[in-house]
C-alpha cells in the first residue's frame, strides 16, 4: 500500500482549488487568460510557481505560467 502524498500548504489558500479545473488545465488551443487573472491575485502564486518547477509540472497554468512560459524560464535559468 503506497501511502498518499501529502497536499502542500499552499493548495489550502490557492484560488485554482476553488474554481475548478477547466481554467487551469484548459483544452490546447484555449485561453489561459482567466486563469492567469485568477494566479494574480492568488496568495499562495509564488509557491505552486516553485512546485510547478522543481516537479517538472509540463501541462496547464501553475503560478500564474502557462506550459511554455514555464519552459522559456527553465531555460533561462540554466
């Protein structure tokens, strides 16, 4: 039995966890702009930005940056 992972502290306060998925994990080709507008105001943006990195999150918006934004930061940094 595999023991579940445990939910990071900022996921309690994130605005994503009340909105529902589908703005943030939108179908190719769709809109992020509503779920980069919720990230901006959400308190918890800075921390899902640093999960979404350091696990290599590849699909929808996570800290206000969606998959190919995330991916020209990655490369950046290098």
């Amino acid at each position: 039995m595999t023991a579940a992972t445990p939910t990071p502290a900022w996921h309690e306060d994130a605005l994503c966890a009340q909105t529902g998925p589908e703005f943030f994990f939108p179908e190719p080709g769709s809109s992020v702009s509503e779920a980069k507008r919720i990230c901006a105001s959400c308190p918890g943006r800075a921390a899902c930005l640093d999960h979404a990195l350091r696990h290599d999150e590849r699909f929808g918006v996570w800290g206000g940056l969606s998959e190919k934004e995330r991916l020209a930061l990655r490369r950046s940094r290098r």
